[in-house]
C-alpha cells in the first residue's frame, strides 16, 4: 500500500508469519510422524497483529518492520496492505530471512518457536524517518527483547517523540532470556506501557529488585515511574493503574475461543484506539481494550476475527 503524507499511529516491531498447529503437537524424537489435527499460515508477530486490529477499527496506521527479500516478507507486506496497513516504512534486508513463528497448541497452552531473521534489525534510525515520513500522533512500540539494538537506542527515542508531541505506547512481549534488562530506563518516558500479567510481575521484579508476587503491586510499582500500565488478564479482562496510583477495571466477553493468539495485542489495539479517540473514562478505555481482545479469539491466528469498530460498540454495551 502506497503511504499517505500522514498517519494516527506509526506501530514499530515485528512482521512475520506465524504457523499455527494444533493437535499432537508435543514432539517425540526418534523419527517418530505425528498427525495434526490442523495447520494454519496466518499474519504473525505482535507488532504486525497490533497494526492490523488497529486498521481494522479504522484507525490510520502505518507499520515499520524489517523483513527480508524472500516470499515470507512479501507475504507479511501483502496481509498488511490487504488489512489497510501503510507498509511503506518497511525496511527491506536481502543479507537476512524474514523471523517465522511456529505455534504448537493445545486446548489451554501453546508454545512458540521463533527464528528471529530480521526482527532484531530494525534501528532507531529507521523509526526516525518513518516518523519524519508519515508525522504520527502516537507510536507504539512491540517486541522490545526481540530486538535489542533497538531497546538500547529507545530511550532516547523516546525522548525525542516526546520532543515533537507525539504519544507512546509499549508492549514488551515476553523475554525469551527471562532477563528483563533495560526498563528501568525506558519506562519513565513512556506513556501507555501493556504486559500481562506474568510480564508486569517479572519486569516489576527486575526493576526494583523487590520480590513481587502480586500483579497489582507490580503494576503500581512501574506506574510509580511514570506510565499508564494497563495489565492484560486474559478471560478476565484487564486494569490499569496510573502514577497517581489510581486503579480501575473492566471485564472482557465470555465467548466459545477458538485460538487466543494475538488476544493480547487486539486487547493492545483496543486500548490504542480508545486512547486516541479520545475516550474520558478509563474504565471504558479498558473495556473497548477486553472486548477487543475477547471477539479476536473467535477464528485461528492473531488477525482473521479482529473486531471492527461496530462490533466492539456493540459489544461493549
């Protein structure tokens, strides 16, 4: 899709696709063929799933990814633009493959086996230009462990968005090193920061030094730095708490799930979308972010049951 001179949100991270199986999908070794009951190529990575559920609520956006020269990245630029995604910022690597994502799942758990390809070259640089390029009011930023050239340059990046007016929004996903370096340094200049619950504790934990056991401490522990920290709780819904320590909450849908993949960067979406159009009350910010969450569980992959903006008014009352 060709850009525009403008956007809402510039989303910046990963573009890949994703391979969802399910069925016997513990691996025996030995040689051992197992039958599937299902395999799917959907659009993957949690940046890319973010833009598209951004789009499909009507929101202008844009996305800058580093892909590579090969079928798999035009196959991520060609679901994107088919979403309404401006992916004219991609920064296109032939030296490097495209990351793929493999998804084992099972009826409450899954797996994830990536190979990271391109994700992690993606540089501040490059967001730069894409901002000089498309002047957005908002840039969210995802898969932060994935891609660490660019998590050393973010605070300063951050700072320099700020600069020029523009809001911030952060999901780290999870630390595939368990390690949970650098946001200390990153989270006072973000404005809307989105873990789940298992993601706020241990980034809680890295940044104090304290023993947290508890999502709403850890929670207001890194809203004490600065950010909004909207908490993604999965069946139940989500809340927030902000540096005034003020918390609010609000439920999601009960629906039959199909496949949870990409729930949390829907609810991500959501959230988004409610923040940018201006929505006064938190707890109903949070409800457009459950409710998206939610009605994205309802086909296989992170994008192909993403709610329009009807469907999540409707739903939300």
């Amino acid at each position: 899709m060709s850009g525009d001179a403008s956007c809402t949100v510039l989303v910046v991270g990963d573009a890949n696709p994703d391979l969802i199986i399910s069925g016997d999908v513990v691996p025996r070794f030995g040689q051992a063929e197992q039958l599937l009951d299902s395999a799917d190529l959907v659009l993957g990575g949690s940046a890319a799933i973010v833009a598209a559920g951004l789009a499909r609520l009507g929101v202008a956006t844009a996305m800058i990814a580093a892909v590579g020269d090969d079928d798999f990245g035009r196959l991520v630029r060609a679901r994107l633009d088919e979403r309404g995604v401006n992916t004219a910022p991609f920064v296109v690597r032939a030296d490097l493959p495209t990351g793929l994502s493999i998804i084992l799942a099972k009826s409450a758990d899954r797996a994830i086996l990536t190979l990271p390809g391109t994700i992690p070259a993606l540089r501040a640089s490059d967001v730069r230009a894409a901002v000089h390029l498309l002047e957005p009011r908002h840039v969210h930023i995802a898969s932060y462990f994935l891609q660490p050239d660019l998590a050393a340059e973010l605070p300063a990046l951050l700072l320099w968005l700020s600069g020029r007016g523009i809001t911030t929004s952060l999901d780290t996903n999870w630390d595939p090193a368990e390690l949970w370096d650098g946001l200390a340094e990153v989270l006072p200049h973000v404005d809307v920061f989105l873990p789940n619950r298992e993601e706020v504790i241990a980034i809680a934990r890295a940044v104090t030094g304290e023993t947290i056991a508890d999502d709403l401490a850890a929670a207001s522990a890194l809203a004490a730095l600065n950010p909004r920290v909207v908490v993604k709780a999965g069946a139940e819904g989500g809340f927030s708490v902000d540096s005034d320590q003020e918390v609010h909450r609000a439920a999601g849908l009960v629906l039959d799930v199909v496949d949870t993949t990409g729930a949390g960067d829907s609810f991500d979406a959501g959230y988004i979308t409610a923040f940018l159009s201006g929505v006064p009350s938190e707890p109903e910010r949070l409800r457009w972010a459950a409710v998206a969450g939610s009605l994205s569980t309802r086909a296989a992959g992170g994008t192909d049951a993403q709610a329009t903006l009807g469907e999540l008014l409707e739903a939300s009352e």
